[in-house]
C-alpha cells in the first residue's frame, strides 16, 4: 500500500525520519487510538503492511485507516484497494525478525563508566559506582557502532535472564539524539528482550514484585522492581509475572495512556490468579518512578510492604 501518498491525500500528518519513534522502513503518524500526548507513536511497516503502536501495540488496518481517514470501515476498504493495499494483515501473521541470527555482541567502544556518563547519572540522582556494582552498567565512547547503527554516547545496560546476558539497552546522555533508548539489534538478541524482564537476579527468589515501565525505575526504587521496557508489554512477559509472582504492584508513569496500560495488566494479572493491584504515582510533581527522590522511593516501597501490596 502506498502509504504516504495515501496520508498526503488525505491530510495525515506523518514522518519517516527525524523522530525517536521513527525506524527505517516504517512510516510513522500520531495514534488515534492513544489518549495523552501526540508523538508519532503510530508506526506502518512498509513491507509487511501492518500498523504498531509504540505505546498500545498492534492494530487492525482497516479500523486504523478509517479512524486515521475519518471514513466507515467499508470506506477504508476501498480505499486500501485504491492505494494498492494487500489483504489486511491478521494478529496472528505479525512480521517477526529472527533473533539470535547473529552473534551476541555489545556495539564498539564499550567501556567502564566515563567521567561523562558519571555526570548524567548523578545529574539524575542515582549513584555511578553503585549501579556499576549492582547493575553492570557501561558506557559508550564517541564512536560507538553494531551493524552500522551508532550507539555513541550513551549508557549502556545489559539485559540479564537466567544468569547470562541476553541483550542490551542503552541510554543517550547528550539529551540531543531523537531516540533517547535504544536496545540491541534484534539479530543479535539470545533472547528477544520484550519477552523477558529486567530486574536484578534476587527479585526472582521473591514471591512479589513491583512492576515498572524501565530500567531508571528499577534503579530508583531497587531490587524489589521489575520492568517491562515501555508500556506496551507482551503476553510473554505476563506470563513471567504470573509464573514468577504471587503478588505483583503496577506502577507505570502518570500519563493517561501509561495508567491504562497499567490498569490493563493488573486486569491481565488477575485473570491468571495474581494478587496484582494498581498503584497510582501520587507525588507533586514527579511523573515517572525514576523522578522520585531517594528517601521518596524508599518511603514507597515501604509503603506497598506494610500495606501488604507486594
């Protein structure tokens, strides 16, 4: 389907390049389904005709193109015929890239902690040497690349499962490159990391856990915290919380589309039998668990023990 002369046609914004949420090979445009801020999160992959939210996940393309169109679902057939489409893709048919085709390997030039990734954490609040210690967090150098995509300049964080590295994230720390997280190519991944969690290898041995949206959050309020890369979980990493915990408490950041997903995991969560509960973030301005302060994060997570949340 021509998609960009489709969206020129009819007046929808979009972009192929220039933001974070942008990709080779994808074209992306605001979500109509999303509530909350406006950001390109809705992506069409070129070659597999299929629409992905970034935030809120897979969406059917004749309802998308309707809502993008303003037209009826019959209407948006016809026009995905006139614009060259394929019969719509089903859930079921979602492209998948293969993963541990390649070798797992970091991008070049990884390092210990420079003296510049140093100052972005502590400019955080969080503390260098101790996430080096606890988390095996490294650094990037100015050259930084892994099958030509370039990593320079940013915190890198390795991903572990069943005690070995499966993958990567990284981090900017300029706060100038439009995709502020990066993870590692999906080539490259033992273990695709959207299927798995983050969190430090003693929170497996608990019977409950707090469940996040990153790894700033997971550092924040420490080795009782899991995340799930973004709002936009799997059903793989459900069935990890369900597996792994009895009580399980959601607290994603205080954007309207964040709270729903939350709310739509604990949902989740309870059909497969977890005590599993919502928890809204409540402190004056701070919008993500990552903001909190120290003594706020402790004072959190003390809260949600005593009050027997996790």
């Amino acid at each position: 389907m021509d998609i960009i002369r489709l969206y020129e046609d009819f007046g929808v914004d979009y972009l192929t390049e220039g933001n974070k949420h942008c990709t080779p090979g994808w074209v992306n445009t605001h979500c109509p389904f999303c509530e909350g801020s406006k950001n390109y999160h809705l992506g069409f992959n070129i070659q597999n005709e299929f629409f992905v939210c970034w935030r809120c996940g897979w969406k059917p393309t004749i309802k998308t193109i309707a809502k993008l169109i303003h037209v009826t679902e019959n209407e948006a057939k016809e026009v995905i015929k006139s614009y060259g489409g394929k019969t719509p893709i089903t859930k079921n048919q979602n492209y998948k890239i293969q993963i541990n085709k390649k070798r797992f390997k970091y991008p070049t030039n990884t390092t210990a902690l420079a003296t510049q990734h140093k100052a972005y954490l502590k400019k955080r609040g969080l503390d260098p040497e101790k996430l080096e210690k606890t988390w095996g967090i490294m650094g990037t150098g100015p050259i930084s690349k892994l099958d030509n995509i370039d990593y320079k300049n940013r915190i890198l964080i390795p991903i572990y499962w069943q005690g070995e590295v499966v993958s990567f994230q990284t981090r900017d720390i300029t706060e100038k490159h439009p995709a502020k997280y990066m993870a590692c190519p999906e080539e490259r991944e033992k273990i695709k990391h959207k299927h798995i969690l983050y969190g430090h290898p003693s929170i497996w041995e608990k019977e409950s856990c707090i469940c996040v949206e990153g790894v700033f959050d997971v550092w924040r309020l420490g080795e009782r915290a899991v995340a799930t890369f973004g709002i936009k979980y799997t059903i793989q990493q459900i069935n990890v919380l369900a597996k792994k915990f009895k009580k399980v408490a959601v607290l994603f950041d205080r954007d309207p589309q964040a709270v729903k997903q939350a709310e739509k995991l604990v949902s989740e969560l309870l059909f497969r039998g977890v005590e599993a509960s919502y928890v809204p973030l409540e402190i004056d301005n701070v919008e993500d668990p990552g903001s909190l302060s120290e003594e706020n994060a402790k004072k959190l997570v003390e809260k949600l023990i005593s009050e027997s949340k996790i």
